[in-house]
C-alpha cells in the first residue's frame, strides 16, 4: 500500500453497502473521531479502511460533500493516476467499439465505467470532458493524458459546467486543452447525420443515451405525423423525418436550438417537412388542443423534472400534465412516446402518471415496448441512480376500446 496514503475509516457495519459493489461513501459513515473529514482536502487521494482496520480500497475524498468519498480501486496499491485512468478507459473504449460502427459514443459514463464523476463524449476526432467531482477535477491531466493514449483525439473540451460542480465546490469553466477545437461537433446517429456547438450547447453538446430508444422510430412514424415536444437540435424529429415520417413539429423553448434543428434537417434532406414552434412547451401545447392541431405520434422528452427526492410529488404531477396535455392532441389511436431522465423516477411511476392522465381524459394505455439508456451508458447494477433513463412506447386508446 502507498505509505503515503491517508486513511478514511468507516463507522462498524458502513462497510456493507461497499463490499456488496457500491461505490459512494457517504460523509455520516465516516468515522469522523479516528479520521475527521475536515482533515482532508477536496480531492486528496486516501486509503478506505472498515471499522476494524481491514483495508477496503483507494478513494478520493471532498469533505464539503454529502458524497464525501467514491471509491477509486479496491487494489489498495491503486490510485487515480494515468495507468488506472488509460485501463478503465481501454475497457470503456472496447465496448464501444464492439456496439458502434462509427466514433460517435458516450465513451465514458462515470460510476458504469468505474470512473466516478467522469464523463467523455466521443465527437469523431473531438472529445468532450466533464469532470464533475473534485477528485476527477484534481486528476485532470491525469483523465488528459490517457484520453489521448486510448483514442488520440485532434480535439479536447473541457466542459466544466455542470451544476453538480456546485455541490462539490468547484467553479465552472469551458477551456479547449492547448489549441481552440472547431465550433461544430458532428456526428452520426441510427444512420441519421446531426450538428452540434460545442461550447453552447446543453452538457455535453448530445444527448446519446436515447439512442436505442430513437432506433425504433421506424415502425411508429412512417408516413405519419409527429410532435417532438424538448426538441432540442432535433434527435428524435429529424431521426422521425428520415425513418419516413410525413412531417414533424420540433417544440422547444429555445430558438437556437430550434434552427440547429432546421439545419440538422437539411443536412439530411429532409428540410421541407419540418415546422418549428418556440415556446414553453405546456404553453404550446394547450394552444395546439385549443387549435384542434392532432397528430399521430407525439414525443415527450422532457428535461428532469425532479432533481431532488423531496422534489418527486411536485415533479410527478408535471409528467401527469405534460402527458395529458401530449394525448389531448393524438390522434384515435395514437402513439405516446413518453420519457424521463430522473433518476428519482421509476419507470413504474412514469408508466403510472401516464396511466392517470389517460383515466382522466376517458381513455386507455396500451404498452408496445419500453426503453432504457443506450449501452453506452451502462449501468453499476449496485447503484440504482446510475438506472436513469425510462421510455415507454404507449397506443392510446378510447377507453370503449379497452377492456
């Protein structure tokens, strides 16, 4: 073991959560008398230890945070350096690269990958950074170094924005690493050819995890008519518009956006049968009922609507009303594409809300299929909140019809 290494102890019996596969060591597990947390700084490399002395592996420790500490290698000789960061990356890289034809992937997706706090997309040649905990932060050059053994990129972003850096007590920043990288990132998506700005773009410029899910287009909007409501630069509109649709309407709040949507449309041919329509998407969507605007297929694809657990009866209310409002504007037996990226929601009670909305409308659910994050977000089946992403495909019906 590195001499050199502090130790964190845990409390008796807090080790139970880590040996069974967790990752997370929370601040009120800490044996603060033995090893106090204000004793480190954020970031610092220390050996984990359980109540009884018995080394459970290497961490990195930010004592401002609930998450006080995540684990690094259960290999007590490991620790964050260019050697472990170049492994988990080939490892991550190897998945990938069986899944996907082309260098367009979420590359590494923090604790699924085994890197805690660390996310890479993958842009051809350019790859975009979050490091979104202060050990990752202060291992920087590290995650640098073995980006560029793994997959040599021509291009690195820096993209430390993420609000989750306030609750670590970072700051935030955008800084191309050593020469400016280009304005656009492009990719390639279920063979549909997309644009985004790297540096104003929401997180990490795309959102690939719903890529599997935007895989089954096909069956459900070929030569139909299609609402994409949180459009954004148009994944699930233009993927409709080139699976066949008859014509798609983006709605989002944001009119760069919007015409990044336009743009992804003709990049790919399809420019005459996309309409846009900027504005809240609640507000929008009452004044398509109140139009008597229908559609075949509507898309809800909503940002979290609950961050925080104290947050979820709130939150769950709103995807109650977004998709009543989204079925007030289908077609007979119409296609309801509902999603939700909060890891606070269960696929079970997105699934339930929608359930409610259809009984208050006199109308029934059926479910065709469900989705999930896309394999390059895997999943650490011992941490459920790594388990965000739900999609469910749903016929609606007249509840006559139903039995």
């Amino acid at each position: 073991m590195p001499e050199w290494l502090p130790s964190l102890k845990l409390k008796k019996g807090e080790d139970r959560r880590l040996r069974g596969g967790h990752l997370w060591v929370f601040s009120n597990e800490v044996d603060n008398t033995e090893t106090p947390l204000k004793a480190f700084e954020p970031g610092q490399p220390a050996l984990l230890r359980d109540h009884a002395d018995r080394p459970i592996g290497t961490v990195y420790v930010n004592p401002h945070s609930l998450i006080c500490a995540r684990l690094v290698s259960r290999d007590p000789n490991r620790t964050l350096d260019t050697a472990l960061l170049t492994e988990r990356l080939g490892q991550a890289l190897a998945l990938r690269v069986r899944l996907f034809p082309e260098p367009c992937y979420r590359l590494v997706h923090g604790d699924g990958d085994g890197l805690s706090g660390l996310i890479i997309d993958r842009y051809g040649d350019s790859c975009v950074v979050q490091a979104n905990t202060a050990g990752m932060e202060r291992a920087l050059s590290h995650v640098i170094t073995a980006l560029r053994a793994t997959v040599a990129p021509r291009h690195i972003l820096l993209r430390g924005d993420s609000p989750m850096r306030e609750l670590e007590g970072l700051d935030r920043y955008q800084r191309w690493v050593d020469e400016p990288g280009p304005e656009v990132l492009e990719l390639r998506e279920n063979g549909a050819r997309f644009r985004v700005a790297s540096q104003d773009a929401q997180k990490t410029g795309w959102y690939y995890d719903h890529r599997a899910s935007r895989a089954r287009l096909q069956p459900y909007v070929r030569g139909k008519r299609v609402l994409d409501v949180f459009s954004y630069v148009g994944a699930w509109g233009v993927q409709s518009l080139v699976s066949g649709a008859d014509n798609v309407t983006c709605v989002d709040s944001s009119s760069a956006a919007l015409d990044r949507a336009a743009e992804n449309a003709a990049l790919n041919h399809v420019p005459d049968r996309l309409a846009t329509v900027e504005g809240d998407a609640f507000t929008v969507l009452q004044a398509l009922r109140e139009e008597r605007r229908r559609y075949d297929v509507v898309i809800v694809d909503p940002p979290a609507f609950v961050k925080r657990k104290k947050d979820l009866k709130k939150g769950l209310a709103g995807y109650r009303r977004l998709n009543q409002l989204a079925m007030q504007v289908l077609e007979k037996n119409g296609i309801l594409i509902t999603a939700s990226c909060s890891s606070h929601v269960t696929a079970d009670a997105l699934l339930q809300e929608a359930l409610s909305a259809a009984r208050h409308l006199d109308r029934g659910l059926q479910v065709i299929e469900a989705g999930q994050q896309a394999p390059d977000h895997p999943v650490h089946p011992a941490i459920p909140e790594t388990r965000y992403l739900k999609t469910w495909f749903c016929r609606v019906l007249p509840a006559s019809e139903m039995p």
